[in-house]
C-alpha cells in the first residue's frame, strides 16, 4: 500500500465531499427543512453535516480501499494513570491554545466566538454533544485515524505534523488554523505514544466541553453577551490577560508532558527505534498534498468573495 499517497488523497477526497456534498445538504435543508436553521434546532443541523460529511468519507474510503479496521484506528486500552495524564493536559494546554487564538485574532475577524455562544444557549447538553462530543469523535476518526496511520510509513515526526496541518486546514477559517494545528499536534503524538485514538478523543472533548461550559455560563451570569462579543474589535491589549494566563499555565503544562512521557517511557523508545529502522521514509509530498494546498485556498478565496 502506498500509504501517504493514499493519506493526501483520503484529505483530497474529505474537502471536496465537505465543500460539495456538504454545501448540497445545506442548501437542500435551507429549501426543503428550514425549521433546521431555527435557534433552537440549529444544534441539529450542524451535528447532522458533521456526521455525514466526516463519517460518510471514512467509511466509504475504507470500504472502497479495503482497508482493514484495526489498521486505520489504533484501539489500545488507555491506562487508568494515562487518562489521568491526558486529563492534566488537556486542562494545561488551554492557556496556550487561547493565547495562539488571540493573536490571530489580531489578524482576522473572529467568525467563531459568534457561533459558540449561540449553541451555548441551547442548553449545555445540546451544546456539548455539538461541539464537543461529535467533533471529537467525527474528527479524530478522520485525522488521528485514517490520515495519521496514512503516514505511518513516513516517520513519527512527518505523520504527526501532515495530519496536524490537514487538521487546521480542514477548519477553513484563519481564525482556528494556527492552534487548531498545534492542538493537532498534541492529539497526534498522544496517538502515536498511547497507541489508541481514546486518547486524542478524550482529550478534544475534554477541550471543545471546557470552552463550551464557560460559554454556557457566561451567557447564563453575562447580559447581553452575544452582541458584545460581536461588536468585539481586537487590539495588541488584548493580548495581555491571555499572555498571562498562558505563562501562569506554562509550568504546569511542562509539567503534565513530562509526567505523561515519563509514564510511557518504554513506548517512546520503541517508538525510536522503530524510527531507527526505517532506511527509507516515504515521501510524504505526493501529487494530492498540492492539489490539497490548491483546493484549500481556492475554498477561502470563494468564501472571501462570497
């Protein structure tokens, strides 16, 4: 099997059923089931495009390339202290992720926060089974499962960073690139280290809840919330509390990585020596990769314009 060649292609073949498919339900929902698109359904519709248009791809790749399950989505039991330190993490890391947010937000308006909030109102749970249970699930089966292990041939280090930048591409909003694909990163060497996707779907739960809780209660002890937030314009002071909160965190993230990779100690050296015997890595640059890096910009210069 030419594993990164069919791993750009899967990615190739995910963006155009998000951007045609995708776009086709939305439309067919906006004519035939508006009552979808109403505030208190609109956790159904985006659930429901989340799950068709990542779980759909998966299985019918699989299928169509007869690839077998245990080898696209690696299914080890998580120790009980593992998932405590996956847990540690996922907490620590926030501070970091959020600072990465907001200079980007210097940048580019922020189309995310809206929308956070508006699912929020729902109801925590509604809210958390959207934007925490089923990206969690939908999304690590496509980018820590089907893309990563389609790196495998290509070396620890080019797996975790391809299925990371395919993990912020697919977002397709400048907002969310940049830690989306250190998150991704995270994810991935969890992964790798772990040997089981539980660990990078505990951990994108655990971070899509915490966002979502505090915009749950934000909006439930904040009036008027929501149209502050959109009237939000970001300056350079704004990165002062999110700097903060990121170097008071640091230490305790440093902290919680070296905990978790002195716990799994032997599996990263038998990651390293497997490294040590591949002679020859495959290339990771196929023909897909740049025709995924095409597709990708011609898709946010269509939504620029739109």
């Amino acid at each position: 099997m030419r594993y990164p060649k069919n791993a750009n292609f899967f990615m190739f073949f995910l963006m155009i059923f998000y951007i045609f498919i995708g776009n086709f339900i939305s439309k067919f929902i906006v004519v035939n089931m508006p009552f979808l698109l109403t505030r208190e359904n609109i956790w159904i519709y985006q659930s429901s495009i989340a799950i068709v248009c990542f779980i759909l791809p998966i299985f019918i790749y699989i299928i169509v390339k007869k690839i077998p399950f245990k080898e696209v989505f690696p299914l080890e039991k998580i120790s009980l202290k593992n998932i405590v330190l996956i847990i540690f993490i996922s907490f620590t890391i926030q501070p970091m992720l959020q600072f990465i947010g907001s200079i980007t937000n210097l940048f580019y308006e922020d189309k995310v926060s809206g929308s956070i909030y508006v699912i929020a109102s729902l109801g925590l749970p509604k809210a958390l089974f959207t934007t925490a249970i089923v990206p969690a699930v939908t999304e690590e089966l496509a980018f820590r499962g089907v893309i990563l292990s389609g790196f495998k041939k290509s070396g620890f280090l080019a797996g975790i960073l391809m299925s990371s930048l395919y993990f912020g591409l697919m977002h397709f909003t400048l907002t969310q690139l940049f830690y989306a694909i250190v998150a991704g990163v995270i994810f991935a060497f969890l992964v790798k280290v772990t040997k089981s996707i539980y660990s990078s779907i505990l951990m994108h739960f655990i971070f899509n809840g915490t966002q979502m809780t505090l915009a749950y209660f934000t909006i439930k002890y904040v009036p008027n919330i929501e149209q502050q937030i959109s009237n939000i314009s970001y300056s350079v002071k704004d990165l002062i509390y999110p700097f903060i909160q990121f170097l008071v965190s640091l230490p305790f993230l440093a902290l919680s990585i070296y905990l978790f990779i002195k716990n799994n100690k032997k599996e990263i050296e038998e990651i390293k020596a497997e490294e040590v015997r591949k002679v020859e890595k495959e290339n990771v640059f196929t023909v897909f990769f740049y025709v995924n890096i095409i597709v990708y910009i011609a898709y946010m210069l269509f939504l620029k314009m739109k």
